[in-house]
C-alpha cells in the first residue's frame, strides 16, 4: 500500500516557505477556465458525519483570518479525476463535447465498479498555493483509480498532477489575498497534530460543475458503487 505521508510532509514544507498565495479572482476569468462555465469531474463526495463535524472545526479554528474564504459544506469531496470542460465546439485541449459525456459516464462505470471500496482517514489540515486543504491517507486507493481512468480512457484530458504525482485532499477554503498567511500557517500548524477520523468510501460521482463568480454548484450526472471489500 502508498504511504503519502513523505508527500505531504514535503507539500507542508513547500507551503511554509510560501511567501504568496495564488488567490481566486472572477473564476470565469480565471486562466484555468479561460471563459468556460461547465466542468466535469469524478470525485467523492464527503458525506461521513464524523468527517464533516471535523471539516467545520477546523473551518471554525481559520474562520476570520483575512484573504481566507471557506467553502461550504455542499462543497466538500475528494477529485479521483477532473474530465474537463464540457463545451459544444471543441476549441482546447481539455475540451469535452457535449455529446460525449454519457459514454464517458459510461466508459467509467465499467472502471469503478470494479474497484473495490476502501477506507481512509481525512486530516491533518494544510496547504497548497491555492487552498487550504485536509490530508487524505487511504493507502494510495485514489490515486489508482485516478490512474486506472488515465488508463481505460486515455483520450481524457491528463493534468500534470495525474498518475503517480496525484495526492488526494478534500479542499476547505481558498484564497482572496496574501494578507492573513502568516496567520494562517500558525492556525495550520497549531491543528496538525489533531487528524480527523476514519471513513468508508463506498461510491464515486460524476458530477458537472457549475462555475461562476460565487462558489462552484455541483449536479450529480451518474453514481458509481464500488465492489463489496
């Protein structure tokens, strides 16, 4: 099984030394979306009460520190892949037409519900350049399914993160400016001695998501159930 704790040691040290973060501005002006208001991903949704009572007490120990925004609890999920943005003419490389997302919903479910369910345990928080986000420890389960989605579809847009560089992480606020992050990896460090619980991973969506200049809406186009343990 993966251990990812060297990785996110290292993704801790990295955002320590930041000295800027990379804060939202209009996402629909954003570089990453470039215009483009729908996205598509798998993910999995976290739904375990004990995990969501510990998402909200961290969310509450980094509440009011300047240039933090949380994100609220409808928003709260493990990517196992981002698909792409779902467009009616293909003009980029992460474009993914209209017409074929049912087969690839398809393609997926021949993927998923074969793998079978695991468990994992969610936190200690930390940080990426651009969200405050919990560790997810699951003995490397999610990113071999995002891997074996590479690999049963590879006409998918690959990020750079895909594969063998894929850590899983549940985001819990983003940034608006670089004011509070002193403060911030203070709040950070004091909670990372304090991991969250142990959760039973069952199922994996494939969600649209709907972006905008408020926080992203999400719509559930099809579950998937993974095979018994």
């Amino acid at each position: 099984m993966i251990d990812h704790s060297d990785e996110f040691a290292a993704a801790w040290q990295r955002f320590q030394q930041l000295d800027a973060v990379h804060a939202f501005g209009d996402t629909l002006e954003a570089e990453w979306t470039r215009g483009r208001a729908i996205y598509l991903a798998f993910l999995i949704k976290l739904e375990d009460a004990a995990a969501r009572e510990y998402v909200s007490r961290v969310q509450q120990r980094i509440e009011g520190i300047t240039g933090v925004e949380r994100y609220p609890d409808y928003y709260w999920h493990m990517t196992v892949k981002g698909v792409g943005f779902q467009v009616i003419k293909k003009t980029m490389p992460d474009d993914i037409l209209r017409q074929d997302v049912p087969r690839i919903a398809n393609a997926a479910r021949k993927v998923f519900e074969r793998a079978p369910a695991f468990d994992a345990q969610i936190g200690p928080p930390n940080g990426f350049p651009e969200v405050v986000f919990l560790e997810v420890r699951d003995g490397g389960r999610i990113r071999e399914l995002n891997t074996r989605i590479c690999e049963a579809m590879p006409e998918l847009p690959r990020a750079v993160f895909d594969g063998e560089l894929f850590l899983p992480h549940v985001s819990i606020a983003r940034f608006t400016s670089n004011d509070g992050l002193p403060q911030l990896k203070q709040a950070l460090a004091s909670l990372r001695d304090e991991p969250g619980p142990a959760i039973q991973v069952r199922r994996i969506e494939f969600v649209k998501v709907w972006l905008s200049e408020a926080m992203p809406e999400f719509d559930t186009l099809a579950t998937y159930s993974l095979a018994p343990q």
